[in-house]
C-alpha cells in the first residue's frame, strides 16, 4: 500500500477510506489512504468492502 495521506505523515498506510471535503456549498467523500494512527481520527471513515457501492453517500432520500 502507499503512503499516508495525512499532511506531513511519512508512514506506511495500512486501510483505505475516506473523508469528506468542502466542495463549494457541500460536503464531498474524498478517498485517502491512512497509517493505524491517522484511522482512528475523528471524520476518518474505513472502507469496508461490504457495500454495494463505492460512493460512501447515499445516493437515496427519503
């Protein structure tokens, strides 16, 4: 796997993910590659392999 995502971090990435970035007026899912450390900060979401979807936003409302 590739580096860490988070700024100045030089470590290996061990999960990919995502977290959500401001584009204009809304929120959107950005996916980055983060070390055990940066994981476990808060609006880091895990990628888990389970959905149906890539897109970590449901695409539904109701």
């Amino acid at each position: 796997m590739a580096k860490c995502d988070y700024r100045k971090c030089e470590k290996e990435a061990t999960v990919s993910g995502y977290v959500f970035a401001r584009d204009g007026e809304s929120l959107a899912p950005v996916k980055v590659d983060a070390c055990d450390t940066h994981k476990k900060k808060d609006g880091f979401f895990e990628e888990s392999g389970g959905s149906e979807t890539s897109d970590p936003v449901s695409q539904e409302k109701g």
